[in-house]
C-alpha cells in the first residue's frame, strides 16, 4: 500500500472534481426549490415529493455504481475516467433542468421528474468515483484531510460563485424574464464544470491498491461493505448531517425574502455563507492535528447547535446579527465535511483489514447514498414544512405561519440534526493511532510479511 505525501498541485487537482460537482449540488440545496416553486410553479408538496421519489433510485444505482467502478480497470485507472466520460453529459442535462417548458401541468411534472432524475443519475456515475478517488490517491489519513481540505474549499469556492453570481447573471441574461436567465446561466457554469473535471482528471493519480485483487460477486462486495461496523457509523452520520444541511440551505432564500424582508440581500447573504464555508474547509487540517477527528467533530457540532439555536430568536430587525450567526453556521459546517469525508476514506483500509476485501467504490457510493437520502429527506421536509405553514409561492405575501415555518427550517430543525451527530461520532474508533496501526499491518500484507 503505497502512503504518498500529495503535491499542492495534485491537491488543488483533487479539489476541482467537487469544484465542478458542487456548481450542480450547490444549486440543487440552494437555487432549485425556490426554482421550482417560484419560478418553474411546482406546489411545495410536489415538489417535495418529487425529491424523495427520486431518492429511491438511488438505493439501486448508488451500489450498482460503487461496484462497477471497483471493477473498471483502464490505463488511467479505476475511478478517474469516469470523469472524463461523463462531465459533457453532466452538464447539457443540468442545464436541462433549469428550463422551463410551456408544457401542461403534468408535463411540466413529467418533465421535472425526468430532468431532475436523469441529473441524480450522472451525478451518481461521476460523483461516486470521484470520491472513491480519494481513498486511493494516498493511505495517509492526515494527508486525505489535508487534501479534503482543498477539496471543500474549492468545493465551497463553487458555492461562493453560484450565490455570488447566480442571481445577477439570472437577472442579467433573463432580463427580467427569469425563465430565460435560469438555463442560461447554467450553461455557463455548466462550462466552468466540465473544464474542472477535465483538470481533476489530468492532475492526480491513482497510487492505493490492495493486498489482492477483488473477486467474487457483487453480493459479496455488499456482504463485505456491511461487515464494517465504522463504515455503518459514518454512512448513518451523512444521512443526519445531510438533513438539516439542505433544510437550512434550501431554506435560506424564503427566509431572506420573507422573514427578514429585503430579498434585495439574497445574493449577499448567500455568498457570506459560502464564503465562510471556504475558509472553514481550510481549517480542518491544523483542528484535527491538534484534536484528532473525533473530538474534532464534536466541537464543531457543539458550536453549530449553539449557532442554531441563537439564530431561532434574533428579530428580522437585526440584519447584522442573523449574517453572524449565519456565517459562522457554515464556517463550522464545512469545517466539519473534510473530516467525515476523510473517516470514510479510513474505513476502507479498516474494512479491507477485517475482511481481506477492498471496496473502496462501494464504500464511497454506499455513503453517498446515505448523503443523498439525506438530501431527499431535508428537501422534502421543505415542501412539508412550507406546506403545513400555508406557503404560496406565487403570493405577494406570506402568513405569519409560513413565516415561522421558514424560521424553524433555518434554525431550530437543523440544530436537532447536528446535535445528533454527537452522541453518533462517539462510536467511530479509527483514530489517528490506529489508522497507523491499520497501514502497518497492511504494508504486512502486501510485502508478504
């Protein structure tokens, strides 16, 4: 097993392939609710619905993908080509997505379900090896934070310039015809993405390989991928902190439109969050040395709860405050995405100890998976929330109902979910010590030793 010290440049390479994949997530959380019910006229509810439904595919094609990219075997390796084949087919069908067809109502459902779920579908075929390839570019389990790290920021930097940017260039090419402004600012960070899954591709490599070759069935990967207790720990801490995450995300623009009342500071609020995302990504590395990733995770947890919870009772009167707290929400919720990132990553080389097998596909689409359930439960608890509050999005004004609605999506709601992940990373026992322990033993392995 070869442990390898990355390169800044292989790094930064490494990033670029969440750079391009968080211009489509960063606007599913974030820009396509309110798309879909503003704009394309979906109801909360079905569009709510429509996220979970489409969810279910995944419990077929996560596994299936994770499986088929372990098996793939070209000369650039098992998981990189993948970015290669699919980043063009990526982005024509999210900018797809973004069109509005003068269509009846049920096509236009017809259409959403299509689109939307044909997305989920190469999102799936190129996200899942993505991020498997980060358990095979080095075994070193400070440098996969390390290169994590880089990956969230320029993961969040995506973010950064979809909220930054997304709404002018909406307002700029649709002339006020937002129907028109959506699909084509799409297409052009559907341009930016593809060119950054081109330089992931051509800027790492994969180095990471196991003991022995992975043979058998399909039905034995599983079998083996659900005999590794830590992976079950880390896929159910996805499936919690994906939840509120899109709750609160997918929440942000009514609650700046609605509560706070000054929709003209949508784009700014936005961008501060993601902006604080970014630098928090970058700090993961230097906490984790100091506290290891368990005790790490907790704090930052603890501090997101307190942040929650403070942000439920600041009136709509108080801007300076709701951005603070705002900000500082998503600086420790992406400080804190690196190292669960990085714990999955670590539970392959546990797993493939325990069961003389490596999975690293399966164990990365097995957590995505649980990550997208999570997305499809927070942006279905969206439309039922706004739903029970009364929300009409095409209204001119909203009831105070569907004000406190939108409130508790942004504060109290995902403060519950983060503070469930504490008592959860209790159970995760790959520490620094004993990932060292685990490489040992497999480095044993591999010399035949």
């Amino acid at each position: 097993m070869n442990q390898t010290r990355l390169k800044p440049v292989e790094k930064i390479g490494y990033g670029l392939g969440d750079f391009a994949s968080n211009i489509v997530f960063q606007t599913i959380i974030i820009l396509l609710p309110v798309f879909y019910t503003d704009v394309f006229g979906l109801a909360p509810a079905v569009m709510g619905t429509m996220f979970l439904v489409v969810r279910l595919l995944d419990t077929i094609t996560d596994p299936v993908m994770g499986m088929i990219a372990d098996r793939t075997n070209t000369r650039w390796g098992k998981y990189r080509p993948f970015l290669l084949w699919f980043a063009i087919p990526f982005a024509i069908i999210f900018v797809l997505t973004y069109i509005t067809p003068p269509f009846s109502d049920t096509g236009k459902l017809i259409y959403a379900y299509v689109t939307y779920a044909t997305l989920m579908l190469i999102y799936t075929i190129v996200n899942i090896p993505y991020c498997a390839l980060g358990g095979v570019i080095t075994s070193d389990s400070q440098e996969r934070v390390s290169a994590n790290s880089y990956r969230f920021f320029l993961a969040t930097s995506a973010g950064v310039m979809i909220t930054f940017l997304g709404p002018k260039f909406i307002s700029f090419f649709g002339k006020g015809n937002v129907q028109i402004g959506y699909p084509v600012t799409m297409a052009i960070f559907a341009v930016l993405a593809v060119a950054a899954f081109f330089g992931c591709f051509a800027l790492t490599r994969e180095r990471v390989t196991q003991a022995a070759p992975t043979k058998g069935s399909m039905k034995l990967d599983l079998k083996t991928l659900l005999r590794n207790d830590q992976w079950l720990i880390v896929a159910v801490m996805f499936f919690v902190l994906l939840v509120p995450i899109v709750l609160r995300g997918g929440s942000a623009v009514y609650y700046i439109k609605w509560f706070v009342k000054r929709p003209d500071l949508i784009a700014a609020f936005l961008t501060a969050g993601t902006v604080a995302q970014m630098i928090g990504a970058g700090l993961a590395s230097p906490l984790t040395k100091k506290l290891d990733k368990v005790p790490a995770y907790i704090l930052i947890q603890s501090m997101i709860v307190i942040g929650s919870l403070a942000l439920y009772f600041v009136p709509h009167t108080n801007i300076a405050m709701i951005f603070i707290l705002y900000i500082a929400i998503n600086f420790f919720v992406q400080m804190g995405a690196p190292i669960l990132f990085t714990m999955a990553a670590d539970t392959v080389e546990y797993g493939e100890l325990k069961t003389g097998r490596r999975v690293t596909g399966l164990v990365f689409s097995g957590a995505l998976f649980f990550l997208k359930l999570g997305v499809a439960v927070g942006g279905w608890m969206i439309g039922i929330i706004l739903t029970r509050g009364g929300y009409d999005g095409q209204a001119a004004v909203q009831t105070p109902d569907a004000i406190k609605s939108i409130v508790l999506s942004v504060s109290l709601f995902p403060a519950i979910g983060h503070f469930i992940l504490i008592p959860l990373v209790l159970f995760y026992k790959l520490n620094h010590k004993r990932c060292e322990e685990i490489r040992t033993k497999l480095d044993q392995s591999n010399t035949g030793n």
